[in-house]
C-alpha cells in the first residue's frame, strides 16, 4: 500500500473521500445530500460504520464516505482501526485504486494509526489463486492523505515497522506446510533479514544433538524434514545490557505423531508454528525501527511427523536440561521443543526476561474462546507490563494460574516429569511443564496463542485467516521498556 501525504487538497478529486466523524454533531460541515442519505442508511458515527454517498464539489460530482469514530470517551485506538479496517474492506475490491483521506481533525498518531488499520486490513494472501475475477481482485493500491496534522508522515513511517512485522508473521503462518518447512522457513529470515543488522544463527541436527537437545529431536525424528534452531539476535541497548528474550515454537505442520489427529481440521495445523511466526515479525519490526533495546530471538522449527520412526507414546526422552520426560502423548509435542529451547537461550545468552508465545493447547481455547491469549508467568510485573502492551494494541491476554497444585499432576512415575497432565486444566499443566525448564530468579511469561493466530472471521485489521497476533505486543513490550 502506497501513502502520500499532499501538501495541499487536490485540485480535482476522482478518488473517493473519507472524512472521519464521532458519534455526537458527525452532521456538522457536511453536504445536505450526505448526511441525508446517511441518515437514511441508519449511520450513526459508531467506530467501524461506513457510509458512502455522492456529493458535488465545485461542479463536479464525485464519492464521499464517513468513517465513524464513535463516541468520545471510548478507545481511541480502537475506534481508529475500525475506522481504518473498515474503509479497507469497503475499497479494496471496489474498483477504485485510490482512496483519499481528509485527516482534518486528527492528530499525528491517530493518522498513523487509520493508516496502520487500513494496510493491515488489506493484506491478505492471494498468490496461489489462478481463477479470481476482476472484481474480486484488489484494486486499492495508494492512499492519499490531505489536511494531514503536523508530523503525521513521520508517525505513519515509524508505524510501517510495525506493520511489516504482522505482515511477515502473516506470511509465514499462512504459507502451506508443503512450502514452509524448517529449511524454508530458515531462508525466509535469511531473505527478509538480509541488511537488517540483526545477526542470524542457525543450528541444524548435528549441533543441538551435540547439545543434547533430546527433547526437541525427539519431535523432530519422525519427519523426512530436518529440523532447526534459529536465533535471531538484535543488540540495539547498551552493550552490557543482558538481552529480553523472545521464544517461539516452530512447528511446521503437526499431525499430533503416532498420537494422531482426527483428519478433520487437521490442514489447520500448517500454522502451529504461529509462535515462531510471531517472534520473526516481532524481531523484524524491531530491527527496521531500530530499538534501542537487546533482544533476542529463538525459533524452534520441527515438523511432527508419524513416520516408523517417530518417537512413541511412553518413550523417554532427555532433554538439554538434563531432565528426563516421559512421552505420553505425542500430540503435546509444542512443549518438547520449547523446553530445549528455554534452556539453550539461558545458557547461551543469560536474558533477563523471556517471554515464550506457543499455539500449545485446545485447552486455552475452550477457556478463552477466541478472544484472549492465556497468560501464565512466574513474575507479577511482568505480567502486568505484558497486560498493558495487550490492552494497548489490541493483542490482548488474560493471566491464568499456576502453582505447585498444578505441578504435581505432571510428576511421572519412571521419569522427571510426563508431557501432559490429564483431562483438566490443560493449559495450566502445559504452563507448568514450562517452569520446569526456568532459571530460579529469571522472569519468564508463556503465552499460548493457539485461539489467536488465526480466524474465521474478519476483524478491525485483518481478514479471515492469520492476524500476526503477538507482533505489536511484543513491540509495544519493548516500547514501554525504552521509554
């Protein structure tokens, strides 16, 4: 999406124009013809409304639209982006390659942010569709923005750091698991790293079984696709300063192993590597603002695959950690891979802080539905810090219990520790399994992400599909933390 800021209104206007109106006096300024046509049309300034109707200007006639804010004392963000999704999804198909913005009455930031709304919302993911017709193909392709307040174009390109980090996570997500695998996925953060002064390490099979990485290989076994480790590390703080660590699980495709899935919905675990695909646009976005912060990123990428030699239910395996983990379910597999990836970034990199984000459980689903990340940490700032990013951008988390009560339902009688915890509180066990794996004194945060990678149904700033849920937490995370 192209956006250009005019010095002054055009001379002519063939585009349609947006203008942004509240809830109370959206009448005011405007031709008799529109505000009669929408109040014919029940439009009422709500956040996301959009009315379009035809006024003339200077003898000729042309589009006008409304873009609702709503009322004054709601959040303004998010009335923003439902006025930015919303005009998205009205033009983006319409036929129009342009689409003119009056930000008369907006500030900066608030630009910056209908503009954030409008590209998200127009990303989507059309490169294996041969058959579209004209009018299903988008046709939007540059906004123009007039009466812009005074540094709005220095907002709008701090904010498309932001935006090419949910739009690389979207990719990534989204791409089948026949084109994104461990070693693709590899080269993808090599092309969209490529100049971006973030350092990439990537270890292969040989390496973290030298490590001893048991656990994580052990998922891994079952796939003709070998797996990878990948560390993404941005160094822009203070040279002494111990990095924020980022972890994200990786799993390519997941058939659940010799623990099988049921087939149907099965082609929806392509994107069980949303963690992984977080924490790549998370550090991309970083990377292109250039944070002033240490940050390092961790991506374990595996495939699980049930192969006649994939690990079995009841087999031990002994992960970097040197703790042993009974198998008893190959199904919760997103839990060995993480665990040999906590230890290896202690171990390496000494963070002061890691945050994990994993799609690890059906279990946080059926407790949050599709509205709520769940959030389990051992550190009580941290999770309020994590909290205020969500409220702040959107990607929103809802902190769940843990404690010891918990943690002896994952206690096996043949080893350290099984992988699932049994019928009840999935989620938590899973959190619990986690700790484990945790330095004493180390902050840590999971995020199970598995109810908000993806949807079926459009929101303020995506389509159905992925939504790069996790990139602006993140971000605005290490925001606040620079401030």
């Amino acid at each position: 999406m192209i956006v250009t800021f005019l010095a002054s209104p055009p001379a002519s206007v063939l585009a349609p124009v947006a203008r942004f109106v509240g809830a109370e006096g959206w009448e005011q300024g405007l031709p008799a013809v529109i505000v009669a046509g929408a109040k014919a049309a029940r439009f009422a300034g709500r956040a996301g409304q959009v009315f379009e109707g035809f006024a003339e200007t200077d003898g000729v006639i042309g589009r006008m639209a409304l873009a609702g804010l709503g009322d004054a004392d709601a959040d303004r963000r998010a009335s923003l982006e439902k006025a930015g999704g919303a005009l998205a999804a009205k033009y983006r198909t319409s036929g129009a390659t342009q689409l003119l913005l009056d930000g008369a009455g907006l500030g900066a930031d608030e630009m910056a942010s209908v503009l954030l709304a409008l590209r998200l919302r127009l990303w989507k993911q059309d490169g294996y569709r041969t058959t579209l017709k004209d009018e299903e193909k988008t046709s939007l392709e540059e906004i123009l923005v007039m009466n812009a307040a005074e540094g709005a174009q220095a907002a709008w390109e701090a904010a498309t750091a932001i935006a090419e980090g949910v739009e690389f996570t979207r990719e990534l997500v989204t791409e089948p698991a026949n084109v994104l695998y461990p070693e693709s996925f590899v080269e993808r953060i090599r092309q969209r790293f490529a100049g971006t002064g973030v350092d990439i390490r990537v270890l292969d099979e040989k390496e973290m079984r030298a490590l001893g990485m048991g656990s994580l290989l052990g998922v891994a076994q079952g796939s003709a696709r070998p797996p990878r480790l990948v560390v993404l590390d941005w160094r822009g703080g203070d040279a002494d300063a111990a990095p924020l660590a980022f972890v994200g699980k990786g799993v390519t495709f997941d058939t659940g192993g010799i623990s099988i899935k049921p087939a149907a919905g099965m082609e929806d675990m392509k994107w069980d590597m949303g963690g992984a695909g977080a924490v790549s646009g998370a550090m991309l976005t970083l990377a292109r603002r250039k944070a002033k912060a240490n940050v390092v990123g961790v991506l374990g990428l595996v495939e699980n695959m049930p192969d006649g030699n994939a690990q079995r239910p009841g087999d031990v395996v002994t992960s970097m950690s040197g703790q042993t983990i009974e198998v008893i379910n190959t199904d919760a597999e997103g839990r060995l891979v993480l665990c040999d990836a906590l230890t290896f970034v202690q171990r390496e990199y000494k963070p002061a802080k890691i945050i994990d984000l994993a799609t690890l459980t059906g279990a946080i689903i059926m407790s949050l539905a599709h509205e709520y990340a769940g959030l389990f940490s051992n550190d009580d700032a941290l999770s309020a810090d994590l909290t205020k990013a969500g409220a702040a951008t959107g990607d929103k988390l809802w902190r769940m219990p843990m404690g010891p009560v918990y943690d002896k339902m994952i206690d096996s009688p043949i080893a350290d520790m099984k992988n699932v915890g049994g019928r009840f509180g999935g989620s938590i066990t899973a959190a619990q399994f986690l700790a484990r794996y945790i330095d004493k004194g180390t902050p840590w945060a999971h995020l199970d992400i598995a109810g908000t990678v993806w949807t079926d149904k459009p929101g303020a700033t995506w389509d159905k599909g992925a939504t790069g849920f996790g990139v602006r937490l993140l971000d605005a995370l290490v925001r606040d933390a620079e401030a």
